[in-house]
C-alpha cells in the first residue's frame, strides 16, 4: 500500500471546490492507501483564516472530522523533521512547504502537489 501526503493547496481544494481536483488525486483521496495531512498544514490554514487571507466554509474542527471520515491522518512535527528541514537547500522558501518537504524526507512518504519547487527536492511527488 502507498502513503501519500497532501500538500495544503490540495486540501484546501479539496475542501473549496473537489470538482476541480484532478482526477488522479481523486482516485488517490478517495482510495484504501494510506493518506496524511501534516499538522502544519492545517496550522497554515488557521493562520490564513484568521488574517482573512483564506475563506472556507470549514471550521478547524469540520475539517477535522472531514480527514476522519476520509480516514486521512495529522502527521505531527518532530525532531526529525525539523533536523531535516534545517539542512534542506534554499529552493522553496516557504516554511510551510518546506516543513511538508521535511515531512516526506523523514517518514519516506510521497508528496501529492502541483508546486514546481517543492518538486525541486529529493522527495517522491505526484500530481497529474
């Protein structure tokens, strides 16, 4: 069985407008493989909720029970997470990107995302 983990922008999708996914990464939420969100995610969307930079019609807590129902996992941030996220190269410079790209490296899991820079680094990703 694979494991996946989702990047932000496709949670958020998912949870805005899911027609709009791709189909693969449909199949790939939708299937009996082993998917996770990384609590940082769900930090960045708070964090943009609150400056009002992100509308949803979720609550922190709807989506909680959305990944659930989902049967997707919160990875939580670790030690080894953040030893490698100290040592990765400057290609992305977004935190929270860069914490999912740690995240990957770490547990060898495999990055759903159509952002061209984290595809830059040395982690298994799939998109289209």
């Amino acid at each position: 069985m694979m494991r996946y983990l989702f990047d932000t922008h496709i949670l958020i999708r998912w949870l805005k407008a899911p027609d709009e996914l791709p189909i693969k990464v449909t199949n790939l939420i939708i299937s009996k493989n082993i998917k996770y969100i990384s609590i940082i995610s769900l930090w960045e969307i708070v964090i943009k909720q609150n400056l009002k930079k992100l509308e949803l019609n979720y609550s922190i807590d709807q989506i909680l029970v959305k990944l659930s129902e989902s049967n997707v996992e919160i990875i939580p941030i670790d030690y080894e997470h953040l030893k490698i996220y100290s040592s990765l190269p400057l290609h992305h410079r977004d935190p929270f990107d860069r914490m999912l790209i740690a995240t990957s490296i770490a547990d060898k899991i495999t990055i759903v995302t159509s952002d061209v820079n984290i595809q830059k680094y040395d982690v298994d990703w799939v998109w289209m």
